[in-house]
C-alpha cells in the first residue's frame, strides 16, 4: 500500500558543501601513501643521496667552511635515523618524512655556514 511519508528527504534543504582544503602536508601524505609499492626503490634512493650528497657534507663544511662539530653529529644522526626506520620495516611515510627532514636540516645548514 502507498502511503505519504511527511519526512521525504527530497523536503529539506540542506546545505552540503564540504569544503576541501588541500595543503602541501596533506598533499605530501597523499604522495607517500601512493608510494607503497616502491619502497624498496626509496630506501636505495635514501641510501644512495645519503651516502653520496650528505655524508660527505660535514666534511666539506668543517674544513672549509670552519663549521663546528655539531654538525657532524646532526649528520650521522640523521642517517642513522633512516637507515633504522627503512630497516625496521618503517612505512613510506616515515621514510619520506624522515629523508625530506634530513634534506632540510642540511640545507640549511648549508646555507647557515656558506652565507
């Protein structure tokens, strides 16, 4: 039998708009996640820029540059870091998150005793 139903769905209004605000956080997390598949290829690539480009940046910066020691240190922790989180099974995000943290303290340690 039909009947009327008073609370039709198609009787109210509503106002639905979902405002989506993608910023550069979420967008990098986005990026991480479709990444997953090729984690293997980023822990070689993290090994690769690390021991070529970045170890052997204290160096250059201690000698040169008269750097302090500390810099050393934020080095090795740095690589330590993410040689420990790719090998203990980290996911694609902490191993991105940590390679671009690492990429960021070094340039702008870089740019700190270069300037």
């Amino acid at each position: 039998m039909a009947t009327i139903k008073a609370l039709h769905p198609a009787y109210f209004i509503t106002n639905d708009r979902t405002e989506s605000t993608i910023n550069l956080w979420d967008r990098f997390l986005e990026f991480a996640d479709s990444q997953k598949p090729n984690r293997t290829l980023w822990f070689f690539i993290v090994l690769m820029v690390h021991g070529v480009l970045i170890l052997p940046l204290p160096a250059v910066l201690m000698y040169y540059f008269n750097a302090p020691v500390w810099v050393l240190s934020v080095t090795m922790t740095a690589f330590f870091a993410n040689i420990i989180a790719n090998m203990a099974g980290g996911t694609t995000r902490t191993t991105l998150t940590l390679f671009a943290a690492s990429i960021l303290a070094h340039l702008i340690m870089l740019l700190i005793f270069t300037i």
